[in-house]
C-alpha cells in the first residue's frame, strides 16, 4: 500500500527567510518541496536568533515588531521547531564542514540529528558529506 511520502525538511535561515519575504528567490523544485502538504518544515531556534540579528543590523524589514512577526509565521504557517540539545551541539563540532561558522553549524548538526533534510542555498554546505541537502542552487 503506498501512501504519501512525507519529506521532513529543515529550513536554512535564509530559505525560511526568503519563503516568507521573497519567494521568488528559491528554485522551482525548492518552491514545490515547501508548498507540498504532505511534508513537514522544521525550524530551529537557530533561525529565529538569525533573524533578530538580522533585523538589528537593518539587513531586513518587517512590517511588525520581530517577535511579534515570528509569533504570527508561526501560527500561519505549520513549522515543527527543532530544538537545541545536548545531542545537536555535539554533533555540531563533529561535521564534515569547510567553515565554522557556529550558526551553520548548529542547523547543520540539527538536521543530522533530528533526520532532516536540510534546505539551503550555501554552497559551503552543500558540499558536507554529512548532510542530507535540498539545494536551492
């Protein structure tokens, strides 16, 4: 009996980001992935921080309050929220990155440990062995 395939996927900051202010900016296939029901969106709380600091250098504008808008994505949208443990942050030092940036490195670690896919447009990392990766390339 087959039924649906749910792909459980986890935003990169930027993705997340972009699906909500400028969805132009993702590829046909990325597009089709997020907008498909039967899959589940992850975020981390990785992003959130992201995004806040975002906002407070003026690198993007929202129309509210940030964490009045986050609140609001959140009832919008059905996003699953990853949350940080003991098991991602060891992880995170462990991957097969090229950089150390800590922010990637936590959602990198978040996907492998949560056995998510994650959606990005880096090229820094979507070239990790260690990730499972929906490129947006």
């Amino acid at each position: 009996m087959g039924g649906i395939e749910t792909v459980r996927l986890l935003l990169d900051t930027h993705i997340w980001l972009w699906s909500l202010l400028e969805p132009n900016r993702l590829k046909k296939r990325v597009a089709i992935e997020l907008e498909k029901p039967s899959n589940e969106l992850w975020l981390s709380p990785i992003s959130i921080w992201e995004m806040l600091i975002l906002v407070e250098k003026g690198r993007i504008l929202l129309d509210r309050h940030p964490e009045e808008w986050v609140r609001n994505v959140f009832r919008k949208v059905p996003f699953k929220e990853a949350p940080l443990n003991h098991e991602v942050a060891i992880k995170s030092r462990a991957l097969d990155l090229s950089h150390n940036d800590p922010a990637d490195r936590f959602l990198a670690a978040t996907a492998c440990v949560y056995d998510l896919i994650l959606v990005t447009a880096d090229e820094r990392m979507v070239h990790s062995t260690d990730i499972n990766i929906l490129p947006n390339l």
